[in-house]
C-alpha cells in the first residue's frame, strides 16, 4: 500500500455497549450510514452516526432471544415497512424480526432445530436461514417456504445472489452449494476446512472464506479462479466494499485485513482474540466486532479518524494485550532463539508483517506499519499451559463450536483424544459420554471430569438453566438424520419437513370469480380488437387423460400375456373381466365396477415392468370412475397404489411406464377421494414426479398437467408449504421443457397458483419465474401461449 492520503484504514471509533462477544453486523438502511450489531449478550443493538463527532450513538438496543445472538441482516424496505426490517438468528434456534423503533420483535420464526447462525435477505421480501441443522430455510414474511437440504454439516454462511431465483449456502461439510428454485445445482469444493464466509462480487462471481485460513473466489459456473492467502487461521467473515472488488476478512489471527487488488494490502491487528464479524459502510468505512465486545470502526477518511489520544489509547491497549503462543498466530515461537530490541531499528519489508523481541525475558509481538514508518507493538507472548480460553465460544470440533476442545491422553503411549466441551454442560456427564464414545475404561471417569472442572475454574454463564445445554453433546444428542421431523421413506420431500400440510383444515377456501367464458353471455361477439378476456386461470377442475382405444390396449394385453411367465399369466376369464370394466369405465355400458375387476386388475398392474403398460393404461383410465377412485384411493387400499404408481416413475425405469402413471396420478383428481390422497401424498408424489422431467414431449405434458391439477387444490386452500414446491417444480420444469402444450399447462398452473395471493406473487417473482417466462409473451401459433403468459405477467 502506498503511504499517500487517505490509502490507509486508521481507527475512527470504538464503541462499547455489548457485554459479550460481537458475533454479527450488518449495515443498515435506516439512519443512514448506520449499522446494527448482535452479540452473545443476547441483544441486537442499531448504532446510527454522531453528526457533532466522529463516532456512533446507539439509538436502540433489542431483546427477543432466549440465547446467544449469531447473526443479523436486514431485510429491505417495503411499502408496509418503509424504513426496512432487522432480521437476526440465535442459539435459540429462531429468527426474531425487529421494526427499527421497537426493541421487541415485530415476530418470530421457528422452525430450524438448531443454532441459526446466518442470515441472507433477497428481493420480495425473501429471507433465507442457514443453521446448525444442516439445513437452509427460505422465509417469506412469516412463512418458511422450502427448506433445502444436501449438506451433511452445519450451515454456517447463507447468501441470496442478485439474479433471482438463486442462493449460496457454505458449510461444514466445507463445500459451498448453489440452489436454484429450491434445488442443489452445483456443488463447489477446493476448501479444506469450514466454510464460514460468503460474499458477492457480481451475477457472476462470489468470495468465500473458511477455517482453512485462505479465501477463494468463484464462478457461478463453479470454477475456482483464485485462491488469497494470509490469514494465520480461521477466517470468520468476509465483506465487499461497494462498487469494487475489494473486500475485507476477519478471523481468530486477532487481525482485520483489507484486500485490494488480489493482495492483503493492510493488516490491522486488534486486542482480541477472535475477530468474529465485519461490514463495510456506504462511505467505504469497516465496522468490526471482536470477542472482547467492543465494535470498532476504520477509516481512509482523515476528518473521520479518530483523534490522537484515542489513537495513542488504542495502541496502549493493543501493546498490553496477550498473545497465545499455541493459536500458531505468529508462527513457531522458540523463546530462546529472539533477537532483543535492536532488532525493531530494522524497518519491516511489508505492512502487517510480525516481528517477536525479547526483552528482560518477556517475548514481545511487534506489527510494521508502512503508512507510518514504525513497528506497532500488538502484545505481549504469554508461555500457556492447560486451556486458556480468554473467549467463550470459539473452538470448533467436527464443525461445531465449542467453549473449549481438551485433548485427553489416557495412556503414556495410546493415542490422544479430543473432548469438546461447553460451560453449560454437565462435567461428568460429558466424561461418562467421552469415556462410552471412545472405549474407554469407565474407571477413568472421576479423573476426566474432574480434569474439566480444573481446567474451566471461574468460567460461569449469565445462566446455567438446562434449557441452554448443548445439543451436541451429552445424551440428547443430535445425530443428522434422526431428526424427528424428517422421514425415513427415501425422497422425503425437503419443501415441509415435520409441519406437513394435512387436508380439510382449510376453513378460508375461496372460489374466485373469474373466467367468464367470452363465447356466452355478455359481449360475446365484439368486434377483433376488444380486451382478450382471461378463460385461463385460475382453473377450477382438474385435467384429465381420456384418450382411449380400448381394443388395441385389449389386443397388446393379450400379446403380452402369451409371453408372460406362468406366475403371472392371466386366464382367459380373467381377460373377460378386464374387457368389462375397460367397457364400464370408458362409459361404453352402463354397468358398475365389481370388486373381482378390481382384484384381477390390481394382478396385471403387478406385472413385470416391461410388460405391464398396457394393464397401467386400463388402471389411468379406470380411475377416472366414482367406484374406483373410491376403491383405490381410499383409506384402506391407498399405500400399495401410491407405492406402485411412484415405483414407476423411477427416472431409470421405462418411460411407457413413467407416462402411464403420471397420467393415472393425474386422473385420480376427478373425484373427492383421489383429490384427498393426492394432497395428502403431494410431498412424495411431487419429488418423485419431477425426477421424470428428462423425458420426452408426452412425459413433459404429462408432468405439466399434474401440476396443473395440485394448482386447481392448492388454489382452494391456503396451503404456502403446498405451492412454494408447486412453484418450484414449475420454475425447474420450464428450465428443460420445449414442448408448448406442456408451456401452456405450466403457464396455466402458475396463473392459478397466484391468483388472488400476493405471498404467492411475491414468492414467484422472487425465485425468478418472470424472467423464465417473458419469451412465451411472444409466441405467434398456438395464440393460447401468449395470451396466457401476458396475463400471467400481468399479475407479477
């Protein structure tokens, strides 16, 4: 970095308030040139600038978690909240919303099971979660829309990107995952540690940093173009400073450092241990916040650096700090081998670059700055033994934070073994459950537990209530995949998880007026240029597949049944009575179903998968009757038919047989029963259904027009969960189909899910469903295509 005016961030403030680790700070909308901070101190503070000096006041401070802060983001203005909202997750396993004048919360979100430990605010009023659970949750307003589920690990860093319809999540697991829709895209590795960061440089590319102490820079397309290294250990956060590529990165190395141009081009060491979280201001400023409490500001401006004596203070304070020798922070450190203090008389060779001295036997920690020519003494090397855990909170074990790690060597020569450990646990109970997890003799117990309580001595919590005790530890452990809400049926649909939506609660069914038909009635025969009238949506019954040739679908049966092995070979009786009911179903004769046609069509529907499409297509057609919809959609009989039907549409199957049965699937909307199952189903039914969407045009129209008939249901009952996965699967269908009949369905299906809901416009809009949609505005044959996709625009 060049010396030359205002090239070099110095301190402008420091701001004391929290009683805790600063975990989280965002920069806020409303006051201007503000920020809002959240701590372990379970409050969220909004700091807005002192016109009369060059500091903050804060105007007000917020409480609403029971537990920790982690994170904070804003959510921007909207009409109902002009001045924007904070959005801030905890320990506590919720996300409180705050107005920018009440300290209470305006509500709060529940759902994740764990620690919410990062924040990401997008269009529409979009926010999304990442969390301890391993999973990410997209909210809107109060609702939480989709969950996305993929990583194996804690979420620890979430970010919405500009172009609409797309998140990052990074993670323990240390990939980073791109979702589109509500779907795993892309999967980016090369960190070799935590992902704990993400920022965005542009539509096109993104930073992330990680405890592997380096950070990278990203396509979206997935390559890695760049690698930065200089931290000393974990990075914690990373932020960009407007309209550049620059960016700034905190970290457990006690620094701050500013990147410009590809290289750390300064490096501020602070008097703490953690450097938990950054954030740059609207005027290029850098908000920092540490495990000491206190947040600082720096600046390049010269009328907003701070004056001398706080300067002077905060290098005093900095000069008195303790460095910890084993953080690896200033590398191996051998006392013996320091040079004394002459060795500062030599000038330092880049900005931030370490130097250690001895003197009168104490090892001192010098930093060089170049902007002022002069080694700045940033603490002193304190020799440690046992934990010193200056700061709660920072270990990471298997991912997880943790108070303190102890390595335990049980025998002189056996191996060394970690216990994680949180001064809210129970010490023997985490010495019975380290002794049970590694095999050890149960002997050793008194000597554990009581060598944690030695080495946590005067470490209290503001509260030790048990409703705080670790879920990663200690009997009530959190195994990933055990979680109550998930289901062990494979494919479980990610989109609702425990609160799934049952139907017949839905007391506020509304039946909007609408789709007049503009043949009859009123001004039917207006001359060419008058107003196209919306016949589209929202539709009110569902689509069905009636097509049928009941003789050729008989002939292929009987063909396949000459060659089927004798298990399964059908007498001729049994054609006979198929015959019948093909008859009953396709309204040739005026008899009932009997139940032995059932029974014998249930036989040929359980024929091998390469002979049994022509039995499927007499069940797609059947079901379409009263008495057997009934019979098999109703409670008794409706497990084996789901599990058939979607045993089908396996992607490696046949696709005779993937067309056949999404066409049943379809069908079974006609009555009251199949309406029922296929709602209650729809998780299952639609994560099964969209793994067809390879196929071909009929597959597609097919796919498009069982959508179509969850958007008729959905559109009667309010049901989010329902139509944030019909949304979803639209805007992933439309990515691959071609076909326009199938556009069409899908068009109509969105228009209906939309109409007469503005949460749903607002969750369309922001997974981007416009900008998919704009080109069928112009389509000239068939005329349906446009008019439909202009008054589906017309709504968004």
């Amino acid at each position: 970095a060049m010396a030359g005016e205002g090239s070099t961030f110095r301190l402008r403030c420091s701001l004391l308030g929290h009683g805790q680790d600063v975990r989280g700070l965002t920069r806020g909308i409303f006051p201007e040139g503000g920020f809002v901070s959240v701590s372990r101190d379970r409050t969220a503070r909004l700091w807005a600038p002192d016109g009369l000096n060059r500091g903050f006041t804060e105007m007000h401070c917020m409480s609403g978690h029971s537990n920790f802060v982690s994170c904070v983001c804003i959510i921007p203005p909207s009409d109902l909240y002009p001045r924007g909202l904070i959005a801030t997750g905890g320990n506590d396993h919720n996300i409180c919303i705050f107005t920018v004048d009440n300290p209470a919360p305006l509500y709060v979100l529940k759902g994740h099971k764990n620690t919410v430990c990062s924040l990401s605010s997008g269009k529409f009023g979009t926010l999304l979660s990442g969390s301890w659970d391993t999973t990410a949750k997209v909210w809107l307003n109060d609702r939480c829309m989709m969950t996305l589920q993929g990583h194996t690990a804690a979420i620890w860093a979430v970010k919405i990107l500009p172009e609409q319809g797309l998140m990052l999540t990074g993670s323990a697991d240390k990939t980073i995952k791109l979702w589109k829709a509500g779907r795993c895209e892309r999967t980016f590795t090369g960190h070799e540690d935590c992902v704990r960061g993400l920022a965005i440089l542009s539509e096109m590319e993104f930073l992330s940093c990680a405890n592997d102490a380096s950070i990278r820079r990203w396509q979206i397309s997935g390559e890695c173009l760049q690698v930065y290294y200089g931290h000393t250990n974990y990075i914690y956060s990373i932020s960009v400073f407007p309209r550049c590529k620059d960016f700034v990165t905190t970290g457990e190395d006690r620094s701050l450092r500013i990147w410009k141009q590809g290289e750390c081009a300064q490096t501020i060491r602070l008097p703490a241990q953690s450097v938990w979280c950054c954030c740059v201001l609207d005027n290029g400023d850098i908000v920092v916040g540490a495990s000491d409490g206190i947040i600082r500001v720096f600046t390049e401006s010269l009328e907003r650096t701070a004056s001398a004596e706080e300067i002077q203070a905060f290098e005093n304070e900095l000069a008195q700090a303790s460095i910890d020798p084993k953080t690896g922070d200033l590398g191996d450190i051998n006392a013996d081998d320091l040079p004394g203090r002459e060795h500062l008389k030599d000038p330092g060779t880049r900005d931030g670059q370490t130097r250690l001295i001895k003197d009168n036997g104490k090892v001192e920690a010098y930093q060089w700055s170049v902007s002022e020519g002069r080694w700045i003494k940033i603490g002193d090397v304190v020799g440690s033994s046992g934990a010193t855990q200056q700061t709660s909170g920072k270990v990471l074990f298997e991912g997880k934070e943790y108070d303190y790690v102890f390595t335990i060597d049980v025998n002189e020569n056996g191996p060394s073994y970690k216990l994680p450990y949180n001064i809210t646990d129970d010490p023997w109970l985490t010495a019975y459950n380290f002794l049970q997890k590694n095999d050890l003799n149960p002997m050793f117990l008194d000597q554990v537990a009581k060598f944690i309580m030695d080495n946590t001595k005067g470490q209290t919590l503001l509260s030790t209530s048990n409703q705080f005790s670790d879920p990663f530890t200690g009997a009530g452990r959190y195994v990933p995949g055990s979680s109550s809400g998930s289901s062990t049926i494979p494919g479980a649909d990610p989109f609702t998880g425990a609160g799934r939506y049952v139907p017949g609660s839905a007391s506020n069914a509304v039946t909007p007026v609408g789709g007049v038909d503009p043949f009859t009635g009123m001004g039917a025969y207006q001359s060419a240029a008058a107003k196209v009238e919306n016949i589209y949506f929202p539709k009110k019954d569902a689509v069905t597949f009636d097509q049928a040739n009941p003789t050729q679908i008989l002939g292929k049966l009987k063909e396949l049944n000459g060659s089927a092995a004798e298990e399964h070979k059908l007498t001729e009786d049994d054609l006979i009575i198929l015959e019948k009911l093909l008859s009953a179903t396709c309204n040739t004769s005026a008899e009932t179903p009997t139940a032995q046609q059932l029974q014998t069509l249930w036989r040929a529907v359980n024929w091998p998968e390469d002979i049994v499409f022509p039995a499927l297509d007499i069940l797609r057609l059947s079901v379409r009757h009263p008495t057997v919809n009934e019979n098999f959609c109703s409670e008794k009989e409706h497990v084996q038919f789901i599990i058939l039907l979607l045993k089908f549409l396996n992607p490696k199957g046949k696709q005779a047989n993937q067309l056949l049965a999404l066409r049943a699937l379809c069908n079974c909307f006609v009555s009251h029963a199949g309406q029922k199952l296929m709602m209650e189903q729809r998780d299952e039914i639609m994560t099964q259904a969209i793994e067809t969407k390879s196929g071909n045009k009929n597959i597609h129209i097919a796919l498009a027009t069982l959508t179509l008939n969850y958007a008729v249901c959905l559109h009667k009952v309010n049901n989010v969960e329902g139509k944030a996965q019909c949304l979803s699967v639209i805007s992933t269908v439309m990515e691959v189909v071609q076909d326009l009949e199938a556009i069409f369905r899908l068009l109509v299906a969105l228009g209906t899910l939309i109409s007469d809901d503005t949460n749903a416009v607002q969750l369309a809009k922001s997974l981007g469903v416009d900008s998919q949609i704009k080109k069928y505005a112009s389509v000239s044959e068939p005329a349906k295509v446009k008019e439909c996709c202009r008054f589906v625009l017309s709504l968004l």
